[in-house]
C-alpha cells in the first residue's frame, strides 16, 4: 500500500492502465502500433525500394547467415570492444591521476575539455592521414571517442572520493598506491561506470562513422553499400544490431551498478 | 595527498598556463619536423586561420554549420521538450513509449544516414533531418527520466489543495521536470555537433564540414588543423553554454531533501 | 472537554476500503463533531493513515460514505486542510511561497497574500526564514512550513498525517504545545493520525483505536482532560491512566502480532 498505489489510482488513464493488465503488455502493444505505422506508412508513401518490416523480416535469415556480415559485425563490434578497453584502462589512469592531484588536473584540463567537446567525426580527415584507410584508424577513432568521457567521470569520481574513508587509509598507514588501489578505485566506481556508459554509445558512433569515411569492412560500411544498391531491408538488419549493441552495453552497465552498487542513485549527472 | 598550494587560484593558473604553452611548443616542434602532410605546426595554422578570417571563408563556413545546427537543434527541442512533458503527464503512453525512446536513444543514429540520403538526397532539409534525430533523443529520454521520478506526494499535496490542471503544471510538474530537460539539452549540443559535422561529411557538403573535407583531400594539415580547431571551440562554447544553463536551473536538484 | 452539544462536523458511515484481495479496513463508524480533536491510533498498517486520505478525498472508498458538514466527501474541498508525513514542501519553492500556495490556488490578491503570509510564517515561528528553501532548513521547520501552508488557508477542518514523525523528540514536543496554542486562538475541527500514545492523549479530545485484520473502530477513548493542555497536563495521574489504558490495548494486538508468525 505505497503512496505511489494510492496516486497511481488517481493519475488519467489508471483505470485503462489497469485494463491493460501489466506493463509489458502496453509496451508490446504500443510496439506492434509502430510497426504497422512503419509498414502501412512504407506501403502507401515510398518507393518499393524503402526498408519496411515486412521486408526486414524476409531478409533476416539470409542476411545472418552470410558470411559477410557476420565478418562485418565481428569487426564492427571487436573494434567497438577493443576500443573501449584501451579508452578505459588509459582513460582511468589519467582520470584518476586527475582527480587526485591538483596539478595534474590543471595541466590537461583545457586538453580534456576540449577535446571531449569536439565532435569525433571532425578527427576522421587527421586520423585517415596518420593511419591510413584501415582499421587501425577505426580503432583509434573508437579509442578517441570513448577516452574523454571515461577520464572526466574518472576524475569526478577520484575527486568525490568521502574524505571519511581516505582517513581510514591515513590511520592505518596504507601506501598511496594501495589508498589508490583499495580506497579511490572502489568508490570512483559508480562515476566510472557512467563514463563506461556514455564512452560506449561514443565509441558505437564513431566506428561506424569511421567505417563511412574509411570504406573498411563492417556494418557501417555494410549499410553504406546496401543502401547505395537499393537494399535497405538487408541494410537495416544492420542497424538492428548495432542498436541491438548500444542496448546490450548499456544494460551491462546498468546491472553491474545495480549489482555492485545498489546504493548509487543514476541522478548524479553523466556527462 | 595532493599539493595544497598557498594562493590555489594562482597556482591554478600558472600550472594551467605552463601546460598550454607546453602544448603549443610541443605542436610547433613536431609540425616543423615531420613533413607538411603529416602535421602543420601551430605557426602555420594560425596563419591559415587568419587568412580564412580575412577572405571570409572562415565565416561564411561558420555562419553555414550554425545555422544547420541551429535548425536542426530548434527542432529538436520543439519536439522534444513539449512531447517528453506530455509523457510526463500521461502515465499510460509513457509506460508504452518509454522502453522504444530509451533503444532509440542508445542506438547510433549515424548508422541512419546512408538511408536518409537515399530518400531525401542532397539538399538542407535532410541534413537538418539528421541533427534533429541526433538530438532528440537524449531530450526526450531525460524528460522522460525526469517524469518518472516526479515524487508522487508533491502530485497529491496539489490534489489536495484542489489545484487545477493548469496549476499543476505550473506549480509541480514544469518546475521538477525542467532540470531533467536541460540535462536532456545538454547532452543532445554535444550529439547534435557530431550530427552536423557527419551531415556535412555525408551529406551534401557545406560549412564547416566541407572546409575540413576538401582540405583532407588536398592533404592541406594546416587548413585540417584550422578547421578542427574551430570546430572545437565552437563545440566548447556551445556546451558551456548548455551546461551554465543546466546548473542554473537545478540548484534545488543537487540537496535532496 | 466533553462533546455534548457539538454539532456533527465528520461522519464517517460503515466505510471500507479494499485493495483487490487485501481488505484494509471496513466497517468503521465514527462521528467527529465540530471543533473536536480526535487522534487516530493503531498498528502499523491497520489503515489510519488511508482513512485520513479518504476524508480528504483523495482516496474513494470501497464501501460506504464520508460525509463533511452534511455533504458526501467526493474530492478534496475548500475548507479542509492537510498536513503530510512527507511535508511535501514544493522544493523549487521558498518557504514564503510554499505557505502562500493554497491561497494563490484559492485565487487570493497580492495584496491579501502579503498580509497573510508573513502573518501564519511568524504564527509558526518561521520568522526570517521567508525567502530560505526547503532544503535549506531543518526537518522541523520544513514540518511547520507545511502546517503554516495549511492553516494559511483557514480551514475549518484539518487532517494530520503522523506530522510530526518525522522530527526529533524535542522539536516534537515544541511543536505539539504549538499547535495546542494555535488550537486555542482559534479553534477548529482536527483529525490526526499519530503512533505516539503520548501525543494522541495530550492533544485530542478522543483516542480512536483501530485494531483487527480487517481494520474496525475497536474502542473510543473519551479524554476528560481540561482544556487549555500545556505542560501540567503531563504530569496528571488522569493523563497516565488514560495513556496507559490505550497503550494496553494496543499492546495486545502487538503481542498477538508477535506470535503469529504464519500471519
């Protein structure tokens, strides 16, 4: 008998939503609504070539089957992974080093700032003339993308860091690598974990932006060249999984800080 | 632990001031070494970026990418801000709409460009399309966020003062909503950015974005480097911007009580 | 103070209230008559605080029906109060906006706003806190804040949910003999829900004890205190006897409860 059962009962449309039945019930339904529109809205307005779900659907067999793209999304998504494996261990560390020393902090932060607000799309022409059309310049575009975002919630979360529990470290003489290790680590976490979030939706977009300049295989070069040979539906197959891995990725980090840290509020800001 | 500086303002500056110039040397040095298809050194780009200035590139490029971006984020707060809010108003379609806002908003939507170029060719409006879906999202997703915590309490107190619906609006739900909306704000300048300049890329090239392209084909660094430059400073100025206006408005937002 | 010649201000008739299969309360008969303070006491989840709701009307009954001054309660109405456990302070708001929010909803002037407000902001002691916001003040003056914002509207009928739960002991106390100095300015007909046995036999001029799975009225304790109540009052043998007596019942629920474990 909450407070939210007895307002729930007062809100418009608690009565439908009763009706409803559960939750999941609407949003399937809400979700089956969409579809139609798509596929009715396709039907009557587009040229025969536009992606639509019934088309989608008849594609999907083929399309996960080939060889093709199951290359492409393991290149796609093992660029994505080892980018932001990278980002995060150097992006800690700088992070970390940020939010404890002072020094450090006002050494790079006008670096960080900066080039956290530049749109990672405007490094492409740099990073193709540094490595060339490969996909090393995908790599270093995701580990680009990712890096900022991981060392800024780093340092907000190395600076955040109680002084209650540093005292601890100080009391029982801990070494400023084990405080580091022990202490700052630990409790950064729910801030690093917001960073890991918005560094993986960063380094989704710029692998597949970088696969738009650069022309090397994966889904955003898959989709690239459906699109421009009329097949969308197969085309589309490839953004849902790349949606499919945004999702997936931040679902992760959703349980590992509801798993590891069900005290930690997700309303102290991300970046 | 860390340094505990006398005066840290000073300090602050002064270390700030030495890392900068750090920077700038290293960029020199390394410009001047290595070949001109590698990297420019900052003299030369300076001197590009004043050239531009002078001929007026520079301006009719930036002019050009802001007023894509301008539209195309206008739009996205028009629809973003007054849907989220009616979400937060009705219960039922947020419970159905919410879980669809929140995939879209994971999903990388410059994997959707290919295909707006293919319906809608070159031209302004399918670029100002694709900074719209850039930025709508996050907008309509932290509205959302911010709907759904609204404390039911504060809904009943008004209820029991018998407001009306008007009045709840203006005295419990734009007032708690608001902040939500802004950090929605603020994160959809920096995604609506990374939109122009991939519209301006794929798209039908224009502004900012084409400046940066042409010079990477002529392998020009210095322009490269210009062009990057400006871009991030226009990016940094523009989320400042969003964030001075997100702080202002959640000061309540930080003390929970 | 005894309740004969008071006409009847509240009545609630058989009234019962059901959550599909739990059946919170049902049956409950209660008569409150006007410029009365009744306390409702009973264990944790018995539906105290649930009835409080339904006679404001934000809560519709199962069963059965509420009536204020005659008419059927369907909604919340001008001319009652509500204080909440939760304060409820809006906290985008002043405390100088907060007490002026039922007025303004009301329709009230600038003019009639700046001289009510300040005037129920020093009624509870909140004097120079006008332009603070909630979060910049303490538990018990947020809790005056929002028993300033429901007398500033001058009802004739204010319901109480467990206010002052949520303070410490001390502030509690000062603010029960606050109140009981507010009651006697100007009187007015007073419903609150409290779990200190203490606070319901020093304030109300009945204890109504709800008890049973589910909830039923199971005995009105009539207070025979004399009005004004200050400090003295606690020292009364009546007053212990009277607590002790509410307590025991009670507590006979608590040690059944105790024991059935099986629930």
């Amino acid at each position: 008998m909450t407070v939210e059962s007895r307002l729930a009962e007062a809100a418009p449309g608690a009565g439908l939503a009763r009706l409803a039945g559960s939750t999941l019930l609407v949003k399937l339904g809400a979700g089956v609504v969409l579809l139609g529109l798509w596929e009715l809205g396709v039907r009557a307005w587009a040229p025969a070539y536009v992606a639509r779900p019934s088309g989608v659907l008849a594609v999907l067999p083929e399309v996960i089957a080939s060889r093709a793209f199951l290359s492409a999304a393991a290149a796609t998504l093992g660029a994505v992974l080892e980018g932001l494996a990278i980002a995060l261990v150097l992006g800690i560390a700088v992070g970390i080093a940020m939010g404890r020393s002072f020094a450090v902090d006002r050494l790079i932060r006008y670096y960080v700032f900066g080039l956290f607000a530049m749109p990672m799309v405007a490094i492409l022409p740099l990073i193709t003339l540094w490595f060339g059309y490969t996909g090393a310049a995908r790599l270093a575009t995701t580990v680009f993308a990712a890096f900022f975002s991981i060392v800024l919630n780093a340092a907000d979360g190395a600076r955040a860091v109680p002084l209650e529990y540093l005292e601890v470290g100080r009391s029982f003489r801990a070494r400023r690598w084990r405080v580091l290790a022990d202490i700052v680590l630990p409790a950064s976490m729910p801030y690093l974990l917001a960073g890991i979030r918005l560094g993986a939706a960063r380094a989704l977009i710029g692998a597949v932006v970088a696969e738009f300049f650069i022309s090397v295989n994966g889904l955003g070069f898959f989709i690239l060249f459906n699109s421009r040979s009329f097949r969308h539906n197969q085309a589309i197959v490839a953004v849902l999984v790349l949606a499919g891995a945004g999702v997936g990725l931040e679902a992760l980090v959703n349980w590992a800080t509801r798993h590891y840290f069900p005290w930690y509020r997700r309303d102290e800001k991300p970046r | 632990m860390s340094v505990r500086p006398r005066s840290p303002r000073a300090l602050g500056w002064l270390i700030t001031g030495l890392g900068l110039a750090a920077g700038a040397a290293l960029w020199e040095i390394v410009g001047r070494e290595t070949g001109a298809a590698f990297m420019a050194p900052l003299s030369e780009t300076l001197l590009r970026l004043a050239e531009l200035a002078h001929t007026g590139e520079l301006w009719q490029a930036l002019a050009s990418s802001l007023a894509l971006f301008g539209a195309g984020f206008a739009l996205s707060v028009a629809v973003g801000v007054p849907l989220g809010l009616l979400l937060a108003r009705m219960r039922l379609l947020r419970i159905a709409l919410e879980s669809y806002i929140a995939i879209l908003n994971a999903t990388p939507i410059a994997a959707l460009i290919p295909f707006i170029l293919s319906l809608m060719g070159f031209g302004f409006a399918p670029k100002v399309l694709v900074v719209f879906l850039f930025a709508v999202f996050p907008i309509l997703y932290n509205t959302v966020e911010g709907a759904r915590s609204i404390r039911p309490e504060l809904i009943e107190v008004a209820r029991s003062f018998r407001s009306t619906e008007r009045a709840l609006w203006r005295d419990v739900l734009l007032p708690f909503v608001l902040p939500f909306a802004l950090t929605g704000i603020r994160q959809a300048i920096g995604r609506a950015l990374v939109g122009m300049i991939a519209a301006e890329f794929f798209l039908s090239a224009s502004g900012l974005g084409m400046m940066l392209q042409s010079a990477s084909q002529s392998f020009d660094t210095a322009t490269i480097f210009a062009a990057i430059l400006l871009v991030t400073l226009l990016g940094v100025a523009l989320m400042e911007l969003g964030g001075a206006l997100e702080r202002r408005y959640a000061a309540w937002r930080n003390i929970r009580t | 103070m005894s309740e004969e010649a008071a006409a009847i201000c509240i009545s609630v008739r058989n009234a019962g209230k059901r959550y599909d299969a739990l059946e919170v309360f049902a049956g409950i008969d209660l008569e409150i008559g006007q410029r009365q303070i009744v306390a409702l006491v009973g264990p944790s989840g018995c539906g105290k605080t649930t009835l409080l709701r339904s006679i404001d009307g934000l809560i519709p009954l199962s069963a059965g029906v509420i009536a204020i001054d005659g008419a059927p309660v369907t909604e919340p109405r001008t001319g009652v109060a509500m204080v909440f456990q939760h304060f409820g302070l809006f906290p985008w708001k002043t405390v100088y906006d907060n007490v002026a929010y039922g007025l303004r909803l009301a329709g009230a002037s600038r003019r009639e706003l700046g001289e009510k407000v300040p005037y129920f902001v020093n009624l509870v002691g909140l004097r120079g806190f006008e332009a603070a916001y909630p979060y910049q003040i303490s538990g018990g003056m947020q809790q005056r804040c929002g028993l300033a914002r429901a007398l500033a509207t001058e009802p004739s009928v204010m319901l109480m949910d467990e206010p002052f739960a949520a303070v410490d002991a001390q502030t509690r106390e000062i603010l029960q003999f606050e109140l009981l100095r507010i009651w006697d300015m100007r009187p007015m007909t007073m419903v609150f829900v409290t779990h200190s046995i203490e606070e319901a036999v020093l304030m109300g001029d009945r204890v109504v004890v709800l008890k049973g799975r589910p909830s039923t009225v199971f005995e009105t304790v009539a207070v025979d205190l004399p009005r004004p109540r200050n400090r003295q009052t606690l020292g009364l043998a009546r007053f212990n006897e009277l607590r002790e007596h509410v307590w025991s019942t009670l507590m006979d629920e608590a040690r059944r409860a105790e024991f059935s474990v099986s629930g």
